[in-house]
C-alpha cells in the first residue's frame, strides 16, 4: 500500500494548479500558498500609475497636437510637464490616501478594542449575530464563546471582531504609504514616458508618423499590461488585454476629437504666449 500523501485533496489540487501556471515546475514542490499575490497595495499603486501615466499623457500629447499645428517643441514640452507633474502628483495622492487609510483602520481597531472593555456583552451579541451570518451553526459558537470565556484571551477575542465585523486583520501588515508612493511614481513615470519615445530626435520620423506612433506604441503598452494582469484574474488573457485596449481607445478619440473641435473654432495652442 502506497504511503499517504503529504497533501490534503484541497491542497494537492491548489498544487497541481500552481504547477500548470508555472513553467519548468513540473517536477518541482510548490507550496500551494506561495500562490497567493502580495496585497499590501503596491500592486495596485504600480498597475493604476502606469495606466494613468501611459494613458494620461498619450490624451495629453493628443490633444495638444489635434488642436494645432503639430508643433514638435510644443508637444513634447507638453509630454514632458505631463510626466513630471503627474508623477509627483500621483506619488503624493497616494501616500496621502495610504496614510490615511492606515490611520482609518487603526482607529476603527482602537474602537473596537474600547467597545470591548466598555459593552462587552452587547460586542458578543453582534459578534454571534454576525457569525451566523457567515453560516456558523449555534454549537459552533456556543464552542468559540466557550473557548474565549475559558481563556480569557482578550486579543483573540478582539481578533475575531475585527475580523469578522470590520473585515481587517491584526496580523497583517497594513499598506506602507512609502512603498506604495515609490511604487506610484515609477510606474506612472514609466507609463509616461512611452507616448514620447517617437518623439525622441534621433528616432523622429515626422510629426504626423511620431503621433501615431504615440498611439502605437501607448496600444500596444496597453495590450502587454492587459495580458500580464491576467495572471491575477480569472478572465481569459485576451479579454483582459482587448478591455484595456477599449478603455485606452475611448480616451484617445474622445480627446481627439476635442482638441480637433477647439482647433476648428479657431483655437491653435502652439500661438498661445503669456
């Protein structure tokens, strides 16, 4: 008879499935958790900062140049303000809104840790209210309340009514606000800089053939980050990919087309002086 497993079922097909989505490991052990991504927000900060400086400053560049006369100096002068001051500030909206948050959830966890001394019975109750909302059998809470009462872990208790009635966890790390501002001003800097690579001189080929090779370049930057963020979904790969190239074309012709109509009506950017 064959030994038993060291892997649960439930874990021997997190295994499998970690296996298939890594390349070359097929004889390898992967731990089935190490599957899981970091979500202390540096992800989010990276993935939302190169979209907004890829897309924010291909619209910028865009509308610049439909509402004139494509002047290159004017152009890229207008790429390069979007780059930097839309870095520093997205870097400084997302430390300020890290901060923020953290504070906001170490004051929620403080009330509830002062609710606790002061209406602990009244904390119990909403604490049995919303574990049956989670679907625990009275037994088992009756089990839990028990198991409290008996050890008398005031931590453990305010664990699991942070836990279960805010949704936070003690043990994990909150977001640091450095890392994510850092995070930020990279990515959008990094996305900003895509739109003005044609326009580069000893790469520029034209006016008109650098713009549309802003827009190439900004699509298929757009499709390459759509692709790879499928890694953290469920959605297929493609469909991830053409969502982004949609939402990036929306915003190319949407401003296009206002900064073709203010240069209709007789508007030029490029005459425009102090």
């Amino acid at each position: 008879m064959n030994p038993p497993t060291e892997f649960t079922p439930l874990k021997d097909s997190h295994r499998r499935s970690s296996k298939l989505r890594r390349a070359g490991s097929s004889r390898r052990q992967v731990v089935f958790e190490d599957d899981h991504i970091d979500m202390d927000g540096s992800l989010k900060a990276a993935v939302f900062g190169f979209n907004d400086g890829l897309c924010a400053n291909t619209c910028l560049m865009i509308g610049i140049a439909s509402a004139s006369s494509i002047t290159p100096s004017v152009v890229i002068a207008s790429g390069m303000v979007g780059l930097f001051a839309g870095a520093a500030s997205m870097a400084a909206g997302e430390w300020i809104s890290m901060t923020l948050q953290n504070q906001a959830e170490q004051g929620e966890i403080q009330k509830e840790r002062l609710h606790l001394m002061d209406f602990e019975k009244d904390e119990d109750k909403n604490l049995e209210r919303t574990l049956k909302e989670y679907g625990f059998s009275d037994n088992t809470i009756a089990s839990l309340n028990k198991d409290m009462t008996a050890q008398r872990d005031t931590e453990m208790k305010l664990k699991l009514h942070v836990k279960f009635e805010l949704g936070l966890d003690l043990d994990d790390e909150r977001g640091n606000p450095l890392k994510s501002m850092t995070f930020m001003m990279l990515a959008f800097s990094f996305g900003a800089v895509i739109p003005l690579l044609p326009w580069i001189p000893t790469w520029y080929p034209g006016p008109l053939a650098a713009l549309w090779l802003s827009i190439f370049c900004s699509l298929i930057a757009s499709f390459a980050v759509g692709y790879s963020m499928s890694r953290f979904t469920d959605e297929p790969a493609l469909t991830t990919a053409l969502r982004q190239v949609f939402a990036a074309c929306v915003a190319i012709i949407s401003v296009w087309g206002i900064g073709a109509l203010y240069g209709l009506l007789g508007g030029d950017v490029s005459q425009v002086q102090g």
